[in-house]
C-alpha cells in the first residue's frame, strides 16, 4: 500500500467511521481518501454532506458491485436492529439483517484488503453463534481471515459504556492484532455543556420519580433507568439509543442530554456540525459508534497491512477456536450482482 489508503463507507451514517480512519491515517502518517460513501437515510445524507462535502449514495441494494470504486478497506456499520436486544432479534429473517450480503456482495467484486464492520454485541450469541458463524463462512469463502472482539467504549477514552462487536477480515498473509485499553477516559464534567436550553430539563413529576433514587451530590452522574424502572446513578452514560424512551438518561436526574453532549460521548470532534433536529439529531447519535474505539481498530488493520516483513498469522483467539468447529446453517450462499440476495 502507498501513502494513500482508499476506503469505502457503506450505512456511514453520519461519518463515524470515516472520522475515526481519518485519524488512524494521521496518527499513521497515511492519507485517507474515501471513494464511496453510502447510506438510504436522507437526514443522515445531509448531516454528512455538510460535514465532508459531498452527500452520500442512497439505497446500496441499487448500486452495482462493478460501479463501486477500487479501495483498500471496506468500512460498514451494517443496520444492528436485527440483532439488538431492544429490537426484535430475528436477524437474518429481517430484511436488513440480509443486508450483511449486500457487504459480501462487493467485497467479491472488489476484494479488497481488508473490512472493518461493526454491530452491537448481541450479534455474537444471536441464534446460538449460528448467524455470526454464518458470517465467517461468507467472509472465509471469499479468502479472508477473519476475527472479532466485543469493544468497550469505556475502555477507549469515553464515558459511555456502550459495547460493539467489530468484525475484521483481512486478506491471507497479513498479521493482525487487536487494540489495547487506553488509561485515560474523559469525565462526564469534560463532556457536558454549561449552559443547556430548558426544553432538555425534565418535567416535576419525571425529576420527583427520579428523586425517588437518589439525591445530586455535585458531582455529574447519569441517571440510567432500565426496562424494569430500576434506576442506577453512575459517573458514566449507558449505551445511547436512537429511539426509545427519551428520558431513560437523564443528567443528575434533572435533564436530558444534548445533541452535542451525545456526539462528544461517541467521540465526534467539536468541529463537526449539527444540522438537523433534535430529534434527528439524537437518533444520528444514538445509530452511531465510539470514534475513538473504531479509530484503534483501523489503526491495528494499518499497521497490518503496513508491515510486510510480518509473517502469516492466523488468528488464535479462543473465541475463534470455538467458529472453526463447522456447523450446517442454510445452504452455501449465493453471491450475485443481482438485487435479490439468496442465503
């Protein structure tokens, strides 16, 4: 690879990805020049486009695999409800969960080093680890290695305990090795605004229910309140959602948190702009990743792809002993340029 690595973005979202292999081009003295861009929500378009320059293809169920653009690493956060444990969990029988194969789809007319792709954790056990074995069948069909390793923003730098599982396939002869924990986290202090709009406070009746559990004591707190209506005051966020109850974080009990507060617990720049509703705003977040968590894992792909005097390594996790033992599931998967997807 030259100083250039070409990446292409596929549900970007709003860029989370792309800021996140922005910086692990930087901190590895490479340039990041991204060729495609695509996702079929049009409030994220125009958050992106406002923010890269250039607004993102739509629908990737319409665009041609032979149409995509060479690149070197394929980034996707590929849509997660199918597998989160808010959602209904049915995976593959939904209609996005098969949207996976739109990923495999590309990746066979393009082959490209290497992809980095992202889901909530529970993809790991969905169906008994038959759909993420599924998945490793498809991405070893097509000469790739391949791991994963559930991440905790916690352990990147965010006050957020919001847990990802990233997938990393790398082409054959490449070592890879997966990112260590950073010391340092930011505080809640470092995240929250000073000055907040009363239209994010909370009404008497929701703050005497909080109350209920506990007292401010001065210093921040997030006030998480589970599906049960159990309470637990902690000097982090939880996960944040994109839908869902919109009090079910609440700033010492008292209020809800900011779009800008949400980006910076995910780990966006101050640089980067809001541009649509609030309610929009907090769903862009809420779909979103830990920047810096996804940073350190591109970063770790970089140095693979970057360092050829290592020798072949096949990944030797327990976790991936445990998906080399071979389970029928389905038939073989087709993957065609045809619209229809058969798995």
């Amino acid at each position: 690879m030259d100083n250039a690595v070409k990446f292409i973005d596929l549900f970007c979202g709003v860029g989370g990805f792309r800021y996140a292999a922005q910086l692990a081009c930087r901190e590895s003295k490479l340039s990041a020049e991204f060729t495609l861009s695509s996702d079929i929500d049009t409030q994220c378009q125009d958050s992106y486009a406002q923010n890269f320059g250039h607004r993102p293809l739509g629908d990737i169920t319409k665009i041609e695999a032979n149409q995509v653009p060479d690149h070197d690493i394929l980034l996707a956060g590929f849509p997660c409800q199918p597998f989160s444990i808010i959602g209904s969990r049915k995976g593959f029988d939904d209609v996005r969960g098969t949207l996976f194969f739109e990923i495999a789809r590309i990746a066979k007319e393009k082959q490209p080093t290497a992809l980095v792709l992202e889901n909530v954790k529970m993809l790991e056990k969905h169906d008994n680890g038959r759909t993420l074995r599924r998945i490793y069948e498809v991405l070893r069909e097509l000469s790739y290695e391949v791991d994963h390793r559930i991440l905790n923003a916690l352990d990147f730098g965010l006050p957020q305990k919001r847990e990802r599982i990233f997938i990393v396939a790398i082409k054959k002869g490449y070592s890879f090795n997966w990112p260590n924990k950073v010391n340092k986290t930011k505080t809640l202090s470092e995240i929250l605004e000073s000055e907040v709009d009363q239209k994010h406070f909370v009404s008497d009746y929701i703050l005497q229910k909080r109350l209920q559990f506990g007292t401010p004591n001065g210093v921040p707190m997030i006030w998480h309140e589970n599906k049960s209506g159990n309470v637990s005051i902690l000097p982090y966020s939880c996960a944040l959602r994109a839908g869902g109850s919109y009090n079910y974080l609440l700033v010492d009990g008292k209020r809800r948190l900011t779009p800008r507060e949400m980006f910076r617990l995910q780990g966006y720049p101050e640089s980067f702009k809001i541009v649509c509703n609030d309610f929009q705003s907090r769903k862009q977040a809420g779909n979103s990743l830990p920047v810096p968590m996804a940073k350190a894992v591109i970063k770790c792909v970089l140095n693979a792809l970057t360092q050829p005097e290592f020798k072949k390594q096949k990944f030797t996790d327990n976790q991936m002993r445990l998906l080399e033992r071979k389970v029928k599931y389905a038939s073989k998967t087709k993957i065609t340029n045809r619209r229809k997807i058969l798995a």
